[in-house]
C-alpha cells in the first residue's frame, strides 16, 4: 500500500483526476488488475507463446522469469502454500505422465479471455499403464 501512496504523492499535478503512466491515462476510480496469466503470452519474451511447451522456461534468465512467470502472485501478496502447491503439482503430473495414458472423447469451445478454458469442458478416457 506504502507504494501505492508513493506514485499518487509524487504526481506532477496532485489535484488530477487522473494517472498518466507512459502513453497511459488511468482516470480516478478506475481498478486496475494485472491477470498473470497474460504475462505467459508475450512473443517478445516467449517464442510461440501460444504453442503448449513446458520447457518454455529452460532456456530463460532468471532475471526475465522473475519478471514474467507469476503462477502464484508475488510480492508480499503472494500465495503462502506456493512451495507446497508447486511440489504437489509437479508430484502429479509426474505420476500422471509417466503412469498413465488418456484419449480425448469431446473437447469443448477453446477460449482465452485472457485465461485459457473449455466453454464446455474436456471430457478425457483416462487408463493406467500396465508395466
């Protein structure tokens, strides 16, 4: 909050309505609302970023993937079981590829808005693999 004060203290012009940021006007009253999802989909950081590779970030700086992957929040705002939830999820997924072997049996509207979903659903045959 500290920092938000800040930007509104410092303004050129106090008594406007508005905050002018590079070619940005955001007038007062205004909410803004970063969706980090959208960070995901920059071209100029991510070749193809709309090609499903989850290797995207192998190749990466540390110093970009700070400022453009943010599954969990950041800041002081940050999601408190983030640790947790990365090695739940990746727990998952490890089990759910190398076990396991699905089949699509209806695959719903694709839409990005700016989150990525089914309008109607995924709807997948899941079987174990037999070793």
């Amino acid at each position: 909050m500290a920092e938000h004060e800040a930007i509104l203290r410092n303004r050129e012009n106090p008594d406007q309505s508005y905050l002018t940021w590079d070619e940005f006007t955001i007038p007062r009253g205004w909410t803004i609302m970063l969706v980090t999802p959208a960070l995901h989909l920059n071209p100029k950081t991510f070749k193809d970023p709309l090609v499903f590779n989850p290797w995207r970030w192998k190749e990466l700086d540390s110093s970009v993937i700070a400022k453009n992957f943010m599954p969990f929040g950041g800041g002081i705002r940050q999601f408190a079981g983030a640790n947790f939830t990365r090695l739940s999820l990746a727990t998952f997924l490890h089990v759910l590829v190398t076990k396991h072997r699905w089949t699509t049996i209806k695959v719903g509207k694709l839409k990005r808005s700016p989150m990525l979903g089914f309008g109607d659903g995924i709807h997948i045959n899941l079987s174990k693999i037999h070793s």
